[in-house]
C-alpha cells in the first residue's frame, strides 16, 4: 500500500508541474518556440564501453545534454550495413526496481535489431549518477527535470540522424509511465517521429485536473500557491501537443490493474490524442505484460515497415518485473 502511494503521489507531482490553466484549442507556434534548439550544438558522443551480441552490439555511450551534465545510454547497433529503423526508448521510474532506467527496454531492443532497428535507450535525468531526489512540489527543479528530458530525447533524434545507417522515414518512440508523457509532448514538437508508443503514462493534464486526486492534493498543498506553480509552466501541458500528434501514430497501451489510471481515465486521456491512433487495455499492472509487448512490436513492424520478427525471439523478451508494494 505505500508504495501505491508514492506511486500516486509521484504521478500527482509530475502531473501538477504539468497543469495548465485553461486549454488551448489550437498548438501556438509561442510554445513551440520553448522547444527551439540549436541542432548544431555538437553532440560530443563518448564511447564508454560495447557488448557484442548474436544479432547485435551494443555501446555505452555517452552525449551532451543542452541543460548540462551528459547522457548517458545504450546505442543498440543490428549486425549489417542498414538502411534501419530507429526507435528512442523512455524508461519509468518505478521505486526499487533495477530496471528504472535505461535498462528497461534493452532486452526488447536487443531482440528489434533482428528487424532492422537501431535503438537509443536514454537515462532520463532522475535516473542519472548523482541526481539528488526533490521533494519540495514547489522546488522548480522538478518542471526543469521533464524540460530537459524533452529536450535530451530530442537530441537523440539528432544523434540517430548523424548515423548514415538510420533511414529518416522510419524513427518512433516508445515511453513508458513518466516517459509517456514526455512522449505525448513530444508528439506535437518534433516531427521527425513517424510513430509514437505511450505505455500507461498521463496525456492531459486537464483530465488530471479534474481528477479529485489532484482536488485533494491542491486543497492540502495550498490552492493560490499551486495555481501560481501551474499558470508559470502551462507550456509544458502535454495536451497541448498530443493533440496535434497527426499525422504520426500512437498507440495507447494502458493496465487495467491501476488505482490512478484507471480504464475509464485511460480512455479520457486517449480522446485527446489526435487521430490515428490505437487505444489498448491489457489485465496488467503498471508493468504491463506479455500480450502488450508483442502488440508493441506488431505496431513498430507495421509503422516501421519492418521484417516479421518469429514469435519465440519475442516470447522470449523477458517480463518488466514490478516490485511489489510494502
């Protein structure tokens, strides 16, 4: 039970830092312009290390991060000379478990690269060496967090881009939880994603306004104070942006076994994303499962015009283990 808790009162955070104060019925190119970067920045790429695998290798490697500091990351490489997809990875931050990071996906990666697919799987800045946990809602370190991660996984499409094995048409994104919704804001930001994958993660912030959760929350934080918090960052409402997703696509994929996301708030959070796209439930925890991850694959092949993968090197991918509550 706490750490259902603290799962809710994480969501609650990152969602309070996302709230704006009223909808915007169409994206305004001002708030595009928060996202504006120069892409000539260098990249300043490191190789830290490399894994040589049956079908792939992959790098330790490390790059810049406008907002300072560097990123580190696995670059999965397939074995052959391309052209290839290209995928970017978004871990969650599930409390505990060894895989809150960029290992998350790496075994899914592994088993893509057969497909055809380069695979970035970032650290995101909570995840990273010396990172000091805010617990302050108020400290503004937590809205500059998910801004910096907007921006690293933005330019790790210029990463992927610079390689002259990664086919430009073909690059999706996948984001788990916290990582979902830096995919939701994203899909309204950076064109260059063909396809988006948003696993169980929030993809409005009016919806979760409305929630009383987050009523409870703001009465017991301070109203005026929270609504000033809000009001000075409603550019980083990701209903903004989800809703001009078009024409990439997303596939929504949310648990069923939730307190927070619940079926009937996964749906009001999938009616905010633009056409195309494809809403699924799976009985899961927040982990999801088996039958969400051979979805998964089924839509990057499809999207990413990839060769079929055989059903026992997906079977084989390994379950996201989700520790269990204290």
């Amino acid at each position: 039970m706490a750490r259902t808790i603290r799962g809710l009162q994480l969501f609650l955070t990152i969602a309070v830092l996302l709230l704006s104060a009223s909808a915007s019925p169409a994206q305004d190119p001002e708030l595009l312009r928060h996202f504006d970067y120069d892409r000539m920045t260098p990249l300043n790429i490191k190789r830290i290390g490399v894994a040589h695998r049956e079908r792939a290798d992959v790098y330790d490697i490390t790059y810049a991060s406008l907002k300072g500091g560097v990123v580190p990351a696995y670059l999965v490489v397939p074995k052959g000379r391309g052209p290839f997809a290209a995928v970017i990875w978004g871990h969650w931050y599930w409390a505990n478990s060894s895989m809150a990071n960029r290992k998350e996906f790496l075994e899914e990666a592994v088993v893509l690269a057969q497909a055809g697919v380069v695979s970035l799987l970032t650290d995101g800045p909570l995840a990273r060496p010396g990172h000091v946990e805010v617990k302050d809602p108020f400290d503004e370190r937590r809205p500059a967090e998910f801004f910096q991660q907007v921006l690293d996984m933005r330019r790790g499409v210029d990463l992927l881009l610079a390689r002259k094995d990664v086919d430009r048409r073909r690059i999706a994104y996948v984001g788990h939880s916290y990582n979902a919704g830096i995919g939701a804001l994203l899909s309204g930001v950076d064109r260059r994603f063909k396809a988006f994958v948003l696993m169980a993660g929030t993809t409005s912030d009016e919806v979760g306004r409305a929630t009383k959760e987050f009523q409870e929350y703001r009465q017991k934080v301070g109203a005026e104070k929270l609504d000033a918090l809000i009001e000075k960052y409603s550019w980083l409402d990701q209903g903004k942006y989800v809703s001009h997703a078009a024409p990439a696509m997303v596939l929504l994929q949310f648990a069923t076994q939730e307190s927070f996301l619940t079926p009937e708030r996964a749906r009001q959070y999938a009616a905010v994303v633009t056409e195309p796209k494809l809403f699924k439930l799976y009985d899961a925890p927040h982990a999801l499962n088996a039958e969400a991850r051979r979805d998964r694959i089924t839509f990057l092949t499809e999207q990413l015009k990839l060769k079929p993968l055989p059903a026992a090197a997906i079977a084989g991918i390994p379950n996201l283990y989700q520790p269990p509550a204290n």
